[in-house]
C-alpha cells in the first residue's frame, strides 16, 4: 500500500487546538512564518492557526497538497508518518479510502 502525501494533506486538517507549538518549534521558525501560522493562546501556550478546517500553512488546489512551511513545520508534523495509525485515523476522518 503507498501514501502519496501531495495527493492527501488529511493528517493537517483537525480542529483549533490541533498542533501545538512548543517553544523549541517556535526557534525553528522565522518572525514571518510565525506571524501567519503560528496562534498564541493568551495562557502561554501555541497553536498551528486553522483556517476552514485545515492548518493555515496547508496549501491545497486542485488535489494537490503541500506545506507552506515544511522545513519550519513543528515537531507533532514530524511524527506523523505516512501509513501510520495516525496517517490512517486521518485519512479516514476525510473519507479517503487507504487500499
Ligand atoms: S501522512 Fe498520511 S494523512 Fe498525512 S498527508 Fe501523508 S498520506 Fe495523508
Ligand atoms: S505545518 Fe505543514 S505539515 Fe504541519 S499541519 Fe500545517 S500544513 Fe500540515
């Protein structure tokens, strides 16, 4: 079974509180990219901005997907890997059919 990632994007569409930003991410990034993507909570905590459903840095046309801010993505991005649980939990909650 393959995954193609630019074809799917479901593992960055989630709700408000969806990716949190540590502190560690936030040095990975510059004043711009924080600025568009990243949303203080006002408590001390980050959050990945969402917009209609999908983080901000998602850009999707056409079936194609891709991050904005990939070499800058924070950790919880790292870790999702494509075929695992995570990957598949997702792509179902978007009606993506994995086979
Ligand atoms: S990791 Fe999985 S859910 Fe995320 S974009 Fe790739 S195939 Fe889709
Ligand atoms: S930063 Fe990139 S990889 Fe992470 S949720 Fe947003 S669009 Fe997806």
């Amino acid at each position: 079974m393959t995954f193609d990632c630019q074809a799917c994007g479901a593992c960055c569409y989630g709700p408000e509180a969806y990716v949190a930003v540590t502190t560690t991410d936030l040095c990975r990034m510059s004043p711009t990219v924080q600025g568009r993507y990243v949303r203080p909570t006002g408590d001390g905590r980050r959050y990945l901005k969402m917009v209609h459903g999908h983080c901000a840095a998602l850009h999707a046309r056409q079936g194609h997907f891709s991050c904005r801010m990939y070499a800058m993505r924070p950790q919880p991005c790292h870790e999702v890997e494509a075929g695992s649980r995570e990957c598949l939990d997702a792509r179902r909650r978007r009606g993506i059919d994995a086979e």
